[in-house]
C-alpha cells in the first residue's frame, strides 16, 4: 500500500508485482488477513480484503480483455469485414456486463462505512481503531465502525501508540496525552474526560 500523495489516493500493489491493482480514496489504510480499514476525510470503512482483491484481479484481467478486443474491433472497421465487426461488437457487449458484474460485487465487499471526523491517524489496538483529528482523538469498534469513544487533546492528534492498556496521543503543540480505561488508571491521576477513558497524564515535549 502506498500514497495518499498529492492526489489522495491509496493504491495497492500486490506482493511480487509491479502493476497498481486498486486505488481507494483516503489518507490511511490498515491492513489483516481478512480485513483493511481505510481511513478517509470524513469516513472510516472496512473491506472484505481477500474478496476485494480477487475480484480486483478478475477484473484486471477482463479490462484487458476488453483493450484488446477494442483494438481488433479498430482493425476489422478499417477492413471492412462486416462478420467479424459483428462479433466483436457481441463480445465487447458480453465484456462491458461483466465488468459491470464485477464492480458491482467489488462494492458490495465494504462491510460497514461510518462517519468520521477524525482523519489525521489511524491504528488498530485489538478490536478497537483509534483515529486522531483536530483537538480530539476517538476509538471505534471493527465490528461495526461504531464510535465508542471520544476524548479532547490540545491540538492535532498526529501520532497515535497504544501499549499496556493505554493509548498515547501526540499533538502538533508538542504534548503527549495518556488515555487508559478507569480499571488501568492510577490513585491519584486527574479525573476522567468521559466515561469511556481516563486521562491518566498530559506531557510537553
């Protein structure tokens, strides 16, 4: 996986391989075996990851099919061979519906999509994708992209790490925030920011 770049587009390119097989439109995308999260400007979604891309390479391979019919078709026009016209006309038909097929069924391998307005980073810490945007950090649940938590931060979450049952958030004002859940806080830190997390500390740089 590579981008976003300038375009704002993610592409992936398949191990061994040198050809892009698919772009997607987004800032980061989280890849498992079974599944990717891909993270855009106002929207977090899950993909059937193994389903997508083997439709992905099914229909690499009927666009091809479908180039070089085209260029067949170019040809026989210039010769004036009114069958094979015919034929190809026939088969770019038959080609163009099941590009058609096959894009239909790329789409229906999202599984969930959920807005999100949180989209400067992105990791997965179990079951849980944390996502960092301007003055607020939230988690939401791989199950369904449900938000489940939100808390504030100073400034733009850019830097995300989760380890011990606490999430770290660094902002762009050079302060690192520590969420943890109420059964991992300490005696004695600042009260919680919500009922879901508990700022345990918040550190400048």
């Amino acid at each position: 996986v590579f981008g976003p770049g300038k375009a704002g587009q993610l592409g992936v390119v398949p191990d061994g391989e040198s050809d892009q097989l698919a772009t997607f439109a987004g800032n980061h995308m989280i890849v498992t075996p079974a599944r990717s999260f891909l993270h855009a400007d106002n929207e977090l979604s899950a993909l059937d990851r193994a389903r997508y891309l083997e439709l992905a390479r099914e229909r690499k391979t009927v666009l091809a099919r479908r180039d070089a019919l085209r260029k067949q078709l170019q040809q026989v026009e210039r010769a004036g061979d009114a069958a094979a016209r015919t034929r190809l006309r026939g088969e770019l038909t038959e080609v163009g519906g099941a590009i058609d097929r096959l894009s239909r069924e790329m789409e229906g391998c999202v599984l969930w999509r959920q807005p999100c307005r949180h989209p400067l980073s992105l990791i997965l810490a179990g079951d849980v994708l944390y996502a960092g945007g301007p003055e607020s950090v939230a988690a939401h649940g791989t199950d369904t992209g449900e938000k489940v938590w939100e808390a504030p931060v100073d400034a733009e979450a850019l830097g995300l790490a989760a380890a011990g049952g606490r999430l770290f958030v660094s902002t762009d004002s050079g302060v690192i925030h520590c969420f943890a859940p109420p059964a991992t806080a300490s005696v004695g830190r600042p009260a919680a920011d919500s009922a879901a997390g508990f700022l345990l500390t918040t550190t400048s740089r």
